[in-house]
C-alpha cells in the first residue's frame, strides 16, 4: 500500500511493524477538520512533488486555511518562533529524502483530537500542516518509544496572533 492510500484508508491508529512516532493533538475544536486539512497537505505533496517548491500554484493545492494563516507571518513572528516556515520551505521539507525520514501509517480521530502514526522520525519541523490552521503547540505533542515529548519555542505565534 502507498503512503498516500494509507492517508486515506488506515484510519483506526494502525500501527506499523517496525519503529514508529506518534504526532498527538489534543483538546482542539474541530479535530476532523484539522486532521482532513493535514491529510489533503501531504497527499497533495506527494501528488505533486514534481512541482518546484516556489511554484506559487502551491498556494492554490494546498488547503486554504493552512496557506493563508502562512502568508500573514511577518519578520518578528518568524524571529520568536522558530518552528514558523513558510509556504515554500515547508514543501521542500517534505519533499526532500534527506529531511523527511518518515512515512505516512495511520490515523485516528478522538474526541477532541487526533493521533498519526508515523513509520520513522517524525520531527517538529512538520507540525506546520496542522499547527498553521490555528493549534497552539501545548496542543501538539510527538510519542517515541514510549516518551512523549512536548514542543516548546520561544514564543509561539499561535498564542499571541489571532487568524480568523
């Protein structure tokens, strides 16, 4: 199965065989549409990875939510979080081998949430396609082996700026 029919069809948190990282989001408002808003960002990577990073036909593909809460960034959110990219530097993120080291499992809807299950490293730098509609990162959390590591910077543009 590809990465992007596991996208689609695993979505009971089926876990992979070998090592595998758990991003987590919890006590969010409109969790399935966080989550189908993630999904449709990496699917459409993977659609389209033929495309140049800076194509601006990105800000179209990609949901909309997502691209326009990116583009209202400006020079001092970028200088007090470090984990805010833009349009084009999170596309090349996941679009280079080198940098991402993970794949796509599952996936899983709760309550007020939802859990990805990913074969691989799955690091922080990746969180953009869900904390860019809105989700502060005390919301965000990545599970390895066990240990559940928080994501902290020095002060993250979610809680200080509003987008709607």
């Amino acid at each position: 199965m590809t990465e992007k029919e596991r996208i689609q069809q695993l979505v009971n948190g089926e876990r992979p065989s070998g090592e595998y990282d758990i991003l987590r989001i919890s006590n969010i408002n409109d969790a399935s549409d966080a989550l189908e808003n993630f999904k449709k960002s990496i699917s459409t990577l993977l659609e389209n990875n033929n495309l140049r990073s800076d194509d601006p036909m990105w800000n179209d593909l990609l949901p909309e939510k997502i691209v326009r809460i990116v583009n209202r960034m400006d020079k001092e959110d970028y200088k007090n979080d470090e984990l805010v990219f833009s349009v084009k530097s999170m596309v090349d993120d996941v679009l280079d081998p080198d940098i991402k080291t993970w794949q796509w499992y599952s996936s899983q809807l709760n309550e007020n949430g939802f859990e990805v299950y990913f074969e691989g490293t799955f690091r922080a730098r990746f969180t953009g396609f869900v904390r860019f509609q809105g989700i502060p990162l005390s919301k965000i959390t990545i599970e390895r082996k066990g240990v559940v590591y928080p994501i902290n910077v020095y002060k993250d543009v979610m809680t200080y700026k509003k987008f709607d």
